[in-house]
C-alpha cells in the first residue's frame, strides 16, 4: 500500500508515535542492509526481510524501554 499505510487493524496507543516508528523502520532496515521500496508497498519483499525488520524494530524498542525502567540513558 502506498503512502506507509497499513492493512493491519494494530492501532497506536500514542498516535504521534506513528512518525517515531517509521523512522525507526528505515534505521533498522539500513543497518540491515534491507531496501524499503520507495512506494510503500511491501508486498514484493520477501517475508525473511520484513520480518527481520520487524523481530529488530521489537528488539530495540524492548531494550528502550529496558532502559527507562532502569532509568538508564545513553
């Protein structure tokens, strides 16, 4: 789907954090070395690369929060 939109029926509990986890998506693909297409459709991709996006995307926002249970900051 065009435009970063989604099929999925998730809603965001904080809606402004829509912007923060697509950034947060492009990061992690690049330092996968993962291209996100340009159009927003993901249906071409593999199911490997979006789901290895998705299991680092979690990884890191559960080590964030990690930290600011523990209130630890970098």
């Amino acid at each position: 789907m065009a435009n970063n939109q989604s099929r999925s029926s998730n809603q965001l509990v904080v809606q402004q954090a829509s912007q923060a986890l697509q950034q947060l998506k492009y990061e992690v693909a690049q330092e996968l070395g993962i291209q996100i297409p340009a159009d927003g459709y993901y249906g071409y991709m593999a199911t490997r690369d979006t789901g290895a996006i998705g299991g680092h995307m979690v990884r890191r926002l559960v080590q964030i929060a990690e930290q600011q249970l523990t209130g630890f900051h970098k």
